[in-house]
C-alpha cells in the first residue's frame, strides 16, 4: 500500500491532510479516488491507515481508519558521519542507508575532502539530501525518516562523537579494532533502548593518522572493516549493516 510522510501538524486526531508533493503524486500518478485507502506517518510517533475523503487543489483530506503499530525502526540509533564524497554518492550514503536503518546522515569534511563546498548552493543540496531520505523511507516502510544534518566541521563533528553512546572511527590501517568486538563491547556499556551509536567514515583519500588521533581523543575508538579495502560509501553501508546485525536488527535468532 502507498505510503506517505506527512507534515505532523496535519495529523489530527480523526484526520490527516496530505499536502504538496505528495497530494499530486496521490491524485495524479496514483490516481486516487475517495474511499481509497493509504498509510500516512507523522514521522515521528504515529502512523495510521487512512481513507481519502477528498482530493482537490489544497490537498488530500483523509480520515483515520487505525492507527498503526510503529515496528520498523531499530532499536538503536546509528548515525552515520560521512566525510562527503565526491559526485553523487553521498545520495547513495543517504538512500542505501536509510534502507537498511540509519537514524541519521551527519556529512563532514576532513583533511583529505576534495568536494569544494559552495555555501550558495548549501541549502538547496541539504533540502535534496533530505527528500531522497524521505523517498527511501518511503519505499522501505520506515516509520521515520533518517535526518540530513548541515555539512560539520571535523571540529563540530568531534564534538558530536564526544556526546554519543558509542563512536567509532573507521580506519583501514593495521592495528584498528576488529569492529564487532567494539561493537559488542558498545552494545554490554550502553544497552539501553535508543543508544546513539555513531560511525566514522573517511573520504576517498581516507583520514590521515593525525585525524584519527583526534578521533581517538574525542572518544572515538578505531575500528577495521576487514582486510579489504573498501570504497567510502562502501564503508558505510557494510559498517551500518554490521551494527544492526549485531544489535539483533536484521532479523533471526541467537
Ligand atoms: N585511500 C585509502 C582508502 C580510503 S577508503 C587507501 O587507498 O588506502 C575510504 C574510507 O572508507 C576510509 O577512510 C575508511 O573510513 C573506510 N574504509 C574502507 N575500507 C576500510 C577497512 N578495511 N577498514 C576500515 N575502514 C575502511
């Protein structure tokens, strides 16, 4: 069934209104007529089937038929940090990513970065990486979607790690920690529900020791993806996917 993300302050108590983007995608790619049904999600705590009552000009207007339980998020929170990469793969980060269940995307630039940032074009780049997160929330049945954060400063970045349950550094050269003893270490400190678990992840150029002796100083702990080397947004997915794995994300049993 066609899924929506909607506005939260147009989810009411017995109605909902989906509006922009979305309203036209229903009326005129779906083609919807009243009566049918779809699932709208606040985005944040409440999701509901819905039946449209009215498609017009303003919007669509449905009301609630049931809420919904909300079971598709992880119960831990990884947030990927993505020192941006070059061409459209940071698209690719935040698409992949949200599929398999990051909480959120913070880019950074770091030494080796070579993406020239415009700060003309910030805005409209950060609003694009933000709607591809929706889409891809969309499409995978998320109960939420995974925020964009604005471009941080390595410096604005380690304050971040320095406030998470748990960060990791990813960092190919000899001598970093095999990632799921970390992450099972992580997982016995901080068992809470919604730890902040946050994933380091260099450029094309990769971090240069100094960088991953700040890391270290900030409290992240250096991890080792294998003996392969991988691609940036490579790195990313297979450290996120190794997370939730051993969070008990990826379904299956002990
Ligand atoms: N330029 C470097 C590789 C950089 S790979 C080189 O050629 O040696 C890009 C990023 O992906 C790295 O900064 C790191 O964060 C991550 N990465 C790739 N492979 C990894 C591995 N085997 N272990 C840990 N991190 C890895």
């Amino acid at each position: 069934m066609q899924r929506y993300f909607i506005d939260p302050a147009h989810f009411k108590e017995t109605e909902v209104l989906i509006s922009g983007d979305d309203a036209h995608h229903l009326s005129r790619v779906m083609r919807a007529e009243p009566g049918d049904e779809v699932i709208v999600s606040n985005g944040l705590d409440r999701e509901a089937l819905v039946r449209i009552r009215t498609l017009d000009k303003e919007g669509v207007t449905a009301e609630i038929v049931e809420l919904l339980p909300m079971l598709s998020e992880p119960a831990v929170d990884v947030w990927i940090a993505q020192s941006l990469p070059k061409g459209d793969k940071m698209e690719t980060v935040i698409q992949k990513g949200t599929e398999i269940g990051a909480e959120r995307f913070i880019p950074f630039i770091s030494e080796r970065t070579v993406v020239q940032l415009d700060a003309k074009k910030e805005g409209k780049r950060l609003e694009r990486w933000n709607k591809i997160a929706k889409e891809a929330a969309e499409q995978a049945h998320r109960n939420r979607v995974p925020e964009v954060e604005s471009v941080h400063s390595w410096k604005e970045l380690l304050n971040r790690a320095a406030k998470a349950d748990a960060a990791w550094i990813c960092y190919e050269k000899a001598g970093a920690q095999e990632l799921r003893k970390a992450i099972r270490q992580a997982l016995k400190d901080s068992p809470a529900v919604r730890s902040k678990l946050l994933l380091v992840v260099g450029p094309e150029g990769g971090f240069s020791e100094r960088e991953v002796e700040a890391a270290e100083a900030a409290g992240c702990v250096t991890v080792g993806l294998g003996k392969r080397i991988l691609r940036t947004e490579t790195a990313a997915m297979v450290g996120l996917t190794c997370i939730l794995y051993e969070a008990g994300e990826m379904g299956g049993e002990d």
